[in-house]
C-alpha cells in the first residue's frame, strides 16, 4: 500500500482512488492479515465508495476468504439513490451536505451495488414552529405520509436506467403501537449501521449512546438484550479503542476498521426516529 507517514496526503489520495473506482463501476475490497496492522482506516475509502469490503484473514485460510469474497455478485454500478419524504418530516443524523429541499430530500452514492446491497437512514417530523407555516395541511386529518425512493444505476448491459418506489407510511399517535410493531432485524442493523458511522469519525461515546437509545425503542426487555449482545464485538472494539487514544501516539486499530465495514455492508434499512 506504500507509505502513510503523511497521514493528509495519504487520506487524500486513497479518496481519490476510491473515487476513480466508483466512477468507473469498480469494486475494490481490501485484505489484512490478521497478525498485522495496516492502517485499515486509511484504506477503508477505497472499500465504502465502490461497496467493497474490509476484511482480515488468516494466512492459513486465505483461500477460503478470498473465494467468500468474490461470490458477491455486482449487478449494478453508479447506483445512486434519492429519497424524498413529504415536506413535514426531515431526515436526521444525515451531514447537510447529503440533504436538499429544507431536509427533506437525501442523495446517497453507492457506486456498485449486489442483491444484498442496502441503505439506512432515520427521519422525524419537524419542529411545530415550521408545522404551523404549513396552511395547506390539515394535521386533524392527516394518517398517512408518502415516501418515494429514486434509484439511478447503470445495468451490466450498461444501459442507464432509473427504478422509481413510493409507498404510504401509516402515522400512529400510540408509542406503545408503534413500538410493538417495530421490527427487531431493522433497528437491529440500524444500531450496526448507526453505531459504525459514529465510531468512523471518532465520536465513541456518541456510538455507545446511540446503541442504548435503539435498544431501548423495543418494547421487549428480550429483544433490547439480545441487542446488546449482538452488538458486542462493535462495542468491545469501540471501548478499546477510546480507551487507547487517551494516551499519546495511538493508533486506530484494524478491528474497529474492519467492524465498522462488516457493520455498513450489511443489509440497512429504514426506521423512524423515535
């Protein structure tokens, strides 16, 4: 990979090659051995931009690994999507960079994309002072909201195409409803998706506050603690890691690279925000 030492340059550059491949429909996934560090944070741009992965493997099973991960089958590139929500809600702990149309619009590249290939992304209604501006909505009456998902790809064939989804959201005015039919597998991978994307920059504590904030929207004790376990290995790498930087010259450590990548590349999906 050549050397890191100038820490800027080479966050820029592996940036620019991430970008590079996604522009051209390339999936880049990186591997580790696991008896060494390798700057896996540096490195992991390349892997998020084309939907690759980061993995750490053994010498011993290397072939086993590499044949895992070139069974995923690409079947589109450039994949972009837009998602569009009715102009009373907004989308939460998404940088503004990504959102349009007073929030209410959110644009997310992919670049290459397989079957298992998914996004999340949270969403609440905005503050009452903007509600009231709204003249045109009688909230007396108002049950259900539209949400619309654009998807913009290009096929293997290389054709450019464009897959349009809109569907209703009922709304609720009982907690206790909607928290009984929410559905564990969602905020479970959410947690993973939502726990990563804060430890990716730094921010530990806020990934061990959001974990106790998700796990505690389930209604069922059982399922908060079977969150809890299941989040454990993201856990125990972000708490090593936090513990690590309070001395001088820390380094990232790969696992928490590698598990903030296994953490995004699973299959996301949509929740409300409580």
């Amino acid at each position: 990979m050549g050397s890191t030492d100038g820490l800027e340059d080479a966050t820029a550059f592996y940036n620019t090659v991430g970008l590079y491949a996604q522009e051209h429909g390339v999936v880049v996934s990186v591997l580790s051995l696991v008896s060494s560090e390798c700057k896996l944070d540096l490195l992991s741009p390349i892997a998020e931009l084309t939907g690759g992965d980061i993995l750490r493997v053994d010498p011993l099973n290397l072939s086993k690994d590499f044949s895992s991960l070139v069974s995923e089958k690409i079947i589109a590139t450039s994949v972009v999507v837009k998602v569009r929500l009715h102009k009373v809600m907004k989308f939460t702990d998404i940088p503004e960079q990504y959102l349009s149309a007073d929030q209410s619009v959110y644009i997310q590249e992919v670049g290459s994309a397989s079957r298992d290939t998914n996004i999340t992304y949270k969403y609440t209604m905005k503050p009452v002072s903007q509600l009231e501006d709204m003249k045109d909505i009688d909230f007396k009456t108002f049950q259900a909201f539209p949400e619309q998902a654009q998807i913009e790809y290009v096929g293997l064939d290389g054709k450019k195409c464009v897959k349009i989804v809109t569907q209703l959201i009922n709304c609720s005015e009982s907690e206790e409803e909607a928290r009984e039919e929410m559905d564990y597998g969602v905020t479970r991978t959410c947690c993973g998706h939502t726990m990563a994307k804060y430890a990716k920059y730094g921010r530990y504590d806020e990934a061990m506050r959001r974990q106790k904030e998700l796990a505690k929207l389930h209604s069922r004790e059982e399922e908060a603690h079977q969150m809890e376990e299941e989040m454990l290995p993201m856990t125990m790498a972000i708490e090593k890691q936090a513990k690590e930087e309070k001395e001088p010259g820390a380094i990232k450590h790969d696992d928490l690279a590698t598990k903030i990548n296994q953490a995004m590349k699973k299959s996301q999906y949509l929740i409300p925000s409580s």
